[in-house]
C-alpha cells in the first residue's frame, strides 16, 4: 500500500511537473522574444530546493511545492521600474503583445499533448480491441439491438480503433447530438456489417455520473473462465475448507456458479459469511463449507479465499486476440495526435458546459487524488499509457486555463478583450474584484474535486 502510494505521488509530480514547466516556459518564451523583461521562471511554489540566475539576469527556480508554478515579469504596478527599462515592463506593452504573452501558456500545453500524441501513435501503444460483450439487460445497448461479439469499427464519422477510442467518440457523439440517436457501425461475428442507433441522451448519461460507455449497457468483450481451481495457498480459507488443485465450483448457496468472474463476485461479497459450496472433483459432487478472509481496500472490505483460476490455453488465446497495438507511421501519428487533441479539446469544453448548466452530475469532476492515481496506474502499465495521460491532463489543463474566469489566463484575455472594445484597460479596481471572484470559484472547485476524490476513496 506504501509502496503504491509512493509510486502514485512520484508518478503525479513527474507529470505535474512537466505540465507546468511547458506551460510556464510558453509564456517566459513569448515575453522574451516579444521584449520584455522576465525577473523569475518558478516551477513550483514555496521555498526554493533549487536557483540560479542566468546571465540575462532571470532567476530559475525549482520550488517545493510542485502544484504550480509562474513567471514573473517587469511590471511597474509591481514594484519600482528603472526609467531605462520602462519600455520592458509588462504592462506598457500593447495589447496585442500581453494576449500572445497570456494565451502563449495554454498553446504550449496544447502543443506538448499533440506532441505525447504523436510519439505515442509512433512507438503504438496496446489496447483492447473493441469488442462487445453481453450487454445489460434492458440497457439502451441491449435495446438497440447490440449483441456480444460485434466489433464497434465506427461511431458517426469517428473510426474506433480501440475500447478507449469507443469512449471518447460516444462521449463526444452523443453531447454533440442534442438527444439524437448515436449512429454506431458494428462489424458482426460472420464478418458483415451493419449499423444501429444508440439512443443515448449525452447530458441525461452525464447527469447521472460514472461512467458513459457504461450507463448505455455497451461492455467489453472477456473470455468466460471456467470457475476450476489453479493454485491454492497455503494456510488461506480454500485450503482450511479443503478445497484443491483442479475443483470445479458448480453453486454458491444453492445458487449455480456460471464461471470464474461469477465465483469472485460471489466471494467478495461474503467476507467472514460462511457457504455452502457445491464442487465437482474428479467427476464426483461434493460440498463443503468456505468462510472468504475478510481485506480491506480503499476503504471497503472484500472476501478473499487465496485462491487463483486455472485458465487454459483456449481462454489465453481468447485474452490474447484482444488485445491489440495502435501505431502508425511518423505522419499519420501526428495527424492522429492534432485529431485526439481536437478530440479531447471538444469533449472537455462540453463537459464544462453541462456542468456549468447544471446538465452533468457534479460527480464528475475529479481531483488531484484521482489524477494522481490514473498517473500511478498508466505508468505501472507502460510508456506508452503514461503518454497518454501526459496528454489528456496537458488538454484539460490548457482548456481549463483559457476559461474565461479572472485569475487564469482565459480571465486575463477577457480582460483584454473588454479593453480592445473600449479602447483603454480595465480599470484595476474591476480586475482585483474580478481575481477575488476567480479565487472563490477556484477554491469552491478544488473543494469539490477533493470532496470527490475522498468519496471515491471510500467507495
């Protein structure tokens, strides 16, 4: 658990880390090239672990608090400006000048997740094949007529390479299509294709939180493992109730045991619960009694017998077919990664939009708890998963930075934007209330990104 916890947070200051930085450096590379003078490049806040001061005289500074990070440049309603360096001050600049200066930051979070897209389409990156297993009984996917084995190869224009792909086209399909049924092209198990109508309301789906792909009954293809058992460990509650190498469970409190994933349900859900467990061994029916160990895991306590599946070869080959590598050449890679960029970009904005509108359930918004995690996790994974999260967390960076809320960089340029029509700036007065506003909203939404992260946690 420690050594989890640990991987997770080196994981999450890595990419905090990197996110910034390219954010931070777009807006100090911008200000230089454009003239003005930049007294510190911080990444990270608080007291300094790490500085120097360059021969332009900018101080670099690596700070112990890697939640953030800044530039800090010549302004006189900072500080006291030499007349000599007056036309190198922020704030006398045109507001042409301070828009690309601002705006520069989010492009060049933009630019880095085109940039992960690219070399993560490059070097390919595995995936689950899209296929569909038994959808939900009476979901929205079991009464379109989705039936398990069926390959989802397109969602409206958007080809569907993979489960992930499958995601991010329905979600954004169906919050673009204003209650319309979503056109989904499957590929059939006789190798025909045909298409059907998913008749998903994006904003009703989102308003009841979780999981989109999910709420509509689609669910990924698994092989079925038989519920034979592999290894038993030593001095674990299979072993006390006698259970062996090779039994087959047959039912559960009078209740049949289809396969493996059946029988984990089952023990699970009957920590410390004692049951009477029908099994077939060497051709012959038996019963025993199996009490599952009680474990606790994020908060929740699960049944445990220590005890593995056997699989054979056909459900290792059923596993093995899929999963599948998404690759492409060095051009097409990049066109992937402006798409997926474009793609994420779309999905986010309209996600806020519901959320702001009171469209999408508030469960959605996730912390830097949550984040944290998924780094941990798509770093244990590979390379190239954690490319992939590089990349999503750089999109909704950027777009969550250009919102026009006073304090991020989307409050600063409707500032400018206010000034371009009146011709004169806005006048201090309005921006510090206008950054006191930004500061009670981003405060108010961090707390209930972190009340969501603790409630997942303990879920």
């Amino acid at each position: 658990m420690v050594g989890s916890f640990i991987w997770y947070a080196l994981a999450f200051v890595l990419a905090l880390g990197v996110l910034v930085a390219f954010h931070e450096y777009g807006h100090f590379w911008t200000a230089r090239r454009l003239g003005i003078k930049v007294l510190r490049f911080s990444v990270g806040f608080g007291k300094p672990l790490w500085q120097r001061t360059g021969a332009d005289g900018t101080e670099y500074v690596l700070a112990a608090i890697p939640l953030g990070g800044y530039v800090k440049m010549l302004d006189e309603r900072e500080g006291d400006v030499p007349p000599e360096e007056a036309h190198r001050a922020f704030n006398r600049q045109s507001v042409w000048t301070r828009i690309a200066v601002v705006a520069a930051g989010p492009i060049a979070n933009f630019i880095l997740a085109i940039a992960a897209y690219w070399l993560m389409f490059g070097i390919g990156i595995s995936a689950m094949v899209p296929r569909i297993g038994v959808p939900d009984a009476g979901s929205l996917a079991a009464l379109s007529g989705f039936e398990s084995g069926e390959r989802i190869v397109q969602i409206g224009e958007r080809p569907t390479e993979s489960w992930e792909s499958v995601r991010i086209a329905l979600l954004d399909s169906a919050l673009a299509s204003d209650g319309k049924p979503v056109a989904v092209q499957v590929e059939t198990e006789e190798g025909g294709t045909l298409w059907r109508e998913l008749a998903i309301d994006g904003a009703a789906a989102l308003a009841e939180g979780g999981d989109m792909v999910g709420n509509s009954g689609l669910r990924l293809w698994r092989p079925s493992i038989p519920a034979v058992i592999d290894e038993v460990l030593p001095d674990s509650a299979a072993a006390l109730a006698g259970l062996r190498s090779g039994d087959k469970i047959i039912a559960s409190d009078g209740q049949s045991v289809e396969d493996w994933q059946a029988w984990v349900t089952v023990v699970q859900a009957s920590a410390d619960k004692t049951l009477a467990v029908d099994i077939e061994r060497a051709g012959q029916p038996q019963s025993i009694a199996l009490t599952p160990a009680s474990i606790e895991q994020g908060g929740r306590v699960f049944g445990r017998i220590g005890a593995t599946a056997l699989i054979d070869e056909q459900v290792k080959e059923d596993a093995a077919a899929m999963r599948t590598v998404v690759g492409y050449g060095p051009l097409e890679s990049l066109w992937r990664g402006v798409q997926r960029t474009a793609d994420i970009s779309m999905v986010s904005l309209q996600m806020i939009g519901k959320l702001v509108t009171g469209q999408a359930s508030l469960e959605n918004v996730s912390g830097p708890l949550t984040i944290a995690q998924f780094a941990g996790q798509s770093a244990s994974v590979g390379f190239d998963h954690y490319l992939n999260f590089l990349a999503l967390i750089s999109v909704s960076l950027a777009v969550l930075n250009l919102l026009p809320v006073p304090i991020l960089d989307g409050g600063h340029l409707l500032f400018y934007a206010v000034e371009l029509v009146k011709g004169s700036p806005v006048s201090e007065r309005i921006q510090l209330w206008g950054q006191q506003l930004g500061l009670v909203l981003l405060a108010g939404l961090m707390g209930l990104a972190f009340y969501n992260d603790i409630l997942r946690l303990f879920a």
